[in-house]
C-alpha cells in the first residue's frame, strides 16, 4: 500500500508542477497584453495604485530568489561540463534558459519527490525511484514542449511560403521579405524567423543563419526550403515559383500526416490502454484486497514476476507504438 501510494503522490507532484507552469506562462501572457494595451491607452505618470504596485513589484520576491540561485547553480554546474547537449534542446523549445540551468531544475523537482517517496515507504531505494521519476517528468515535459512546437511550425510553413512567395513577386529581396514574416507571422515562425534576421544583422551569413535555425526547429520540411533556398543563390531561377511548388508539397505532406493519424488512432489508443490496465488493476486489487497481491512483494520470485511483467508492458506499449509510427 505504502508503494502504490509514493507512486501516486509522485503522479500527483508532477501534475502540479505541470499545471503551475501552463497557468504561469498564460498569466504571462495576459500581462504581456495588458502592458502593451496599457503603453497605448494611458498617458501622462502612473497612477498611485500602479506606482505602489510597482514598488511592490521592485521588491525581492521568493521567486526572484529561487531564480538567481538556479542562474547561479547553473553557471557553476556549466563551468564543469565537456559537452552541453540540453542547449540545443532549450534552443528548440524557445525556453530563454541555459541547458545548465534546466539541469538544476531537474534536480529541485526530484528531491521533493524523493522525499515524498522515503516519508511514506521509509525506504531509500523508492527515494532513489523517486528522483529520477520526478527528474523523468520534467525531462518528459520539455520533449512535449518542443514536439508541439514543431507541430505548429510545420503547421505555419505553408503561410510563411505563401508571403514570401508574395513579397518575392512584389518586388521585395528575399531578405526583405523574411523580415516581413518576421514581423507579421506568430509563434513559433515569427520568432525563428526573427532570430534568422538577428544573425544576420551580426555578420553571419545568410546560409549559415538559415542552417542554425534549421538545426533549432528540426524539420525536414524546412530542410527542403532551405536547400532550395541555397540552390537558388547559387544557380539561379525563379524562387517565388519554387517556394509555391514547396508549399503544394508541405501541405500535401501535412494532409497524409493527417490522414495517417487518423487511421492509426485506434492502435495508438490501443497501446495506451494495454499498458495502463495493468497498473490500475494492480492499484485496485491492493486497495480492495492487500493481501491477495502481498506474496508478489513478499517472495524474491512474486518480485521477479513483477519486474519481468514491467519490462514486458514496457516493450509491449513500444512495439505497439513503433507500428504505428508510420514515417512520411
């Protein structure tokens, strides 16, 4: 009982975590808005109340200081490090944090979750568990977050290619018209493409800046405007007809993605249901009945039942998923 319970705390800690950092991040967004409305509606010195809430705002906050000391960590935690991977990762989530400082996220959230885990099992292996479970989490979290911003850049790329096939025709240099995409389009394009200009405006290189930002976004059907891109520096050629035959393509491309999700849904619901039964059965079982499931968890062989049935749900959930991942 007391495992089944530090697994659900675990479960219920990330949850949180996970929650507090969406409602954190569309707070965000929402005073982002109200400022901008704010610099163009008022005039004149601020109000009492703002001038007070500014001054309250001045003022160290718990947040602030938590802040600083994770900056701090991971400038120290950087200084030791050969290899820095986790950069390149929070360059394709967007997340203005070093691949350091992220690390020492990691860690802060585990230790909450072992210490959960020993309060209630007063066992030092499921404390063990339980760091690398929470640390797990948030590792899971930020792949999520950089899939999904994949998802809507490739979902953008059709209107991107559209406008600057447009601007190409009206006269505009391809520079030109990736500024204007820079300053018109959203999230995630308009900030990529934003970097793009950035570089360039420092002396890289066009062809460099758009590999770099390739290299961020991981999209093979950018890689394919890229290199047309670069072709058409070289040779020559009509590259608004180009970038127009290049969007056919991409939505051509995210039409069969599309239809291909579709029809594996049910494997994909299929795989997830499979691996779950399992766990909430075994939950059930020890709440209605502790001592049916007891000589799993009391004999060496119940415990070696236990792993091989992990290991094979495991295997089976990755098997029914590589099915159906079908590559386009």
């Amino acid at each position: 009982m007391r495992i089944v319970l530090s697994l659900l705390t675990i479960v219920v800690v990330m949850s949180l975590f996970m929650l507090a950092l969406r409602s954190k991040k569309n707070q965000d967004d929402q005073k982002r808005i109200t400022r901008r409305i704010e610099h163009f509606s008022t005039t004149g010195k601020p109000r009492s109340g703002q001038a007070g809430s500014r001054r309250k705002e001045s003022q160290p906050k718990l947040a602030e200081q938590l802040r600083s000391f994770i900056h701090k960590a991971g400038i120290r935690l950087q200084r030791i490090q050969k290899e820095r991977r986790m950069d390149a990762l929070m360059d394709q989530a967007d997340w203005p944090l070093l691949g350091s400082e992220f690390e020492v996220i990691m860690a802060l959230l585990g230790v909450p979750c072992a210490i959960l885990a020993f309060a209630i099992t007063l066992k030092w292996l499921w404390a063990l568990a339980g760091f690398a479970s929470g640390a797990a989490a948030t590792y899971m979290y930020l792949q999520l977050s950089i899939k999904r911003r994949q998802k809507a850049f490739v979902n953008q790329l059709g209107d991107m290619l559209t406008m600057v096939a447009n601007a190409l025709r009206a006269g505009f240099s391809f520079l030109q018209a990736f500024e204007l995409v820079a300053k018109e389009m959203d999230a995630p394009i308009g900030v990529e493409v934003r970097k793009v200009m950035n570089e360039i405006n420092v002396g890289v290189t066009l062809e460099d800046a758009l590999e770099n930002m390739q290299r961020r976004v991981q999209s093979p059907d950018f890689e394919l405007i890229v290199t047309a891109v670069l072709i058409q520096r070289q040779v020559g050629g009509n590259l608004a007809q180009i970038l127009d035959t290049i969007s056919g393509t991409i939505q051509e491309r995210i039409r069969m993605r599309r239809e291909v999700k579709a029809l594996t849904a049910q494997g994909r619901a299929s795989g997830v249901v499979l691996t779950l039964i399992p766990v909430f059965l075994a939950i059930a079982l020890q709440i209605i009945n502790p001592s049916y499931l007891a000589p799993l968890f009391q004999s060496p062989i119940g415990r070696m039942a236990i792993g091989g049935s992990i290991v094979l749900v495991i295997l089976g959930y990755l098997v029914i998923m590589r099915i159906v991942d079908i590559k386009l």
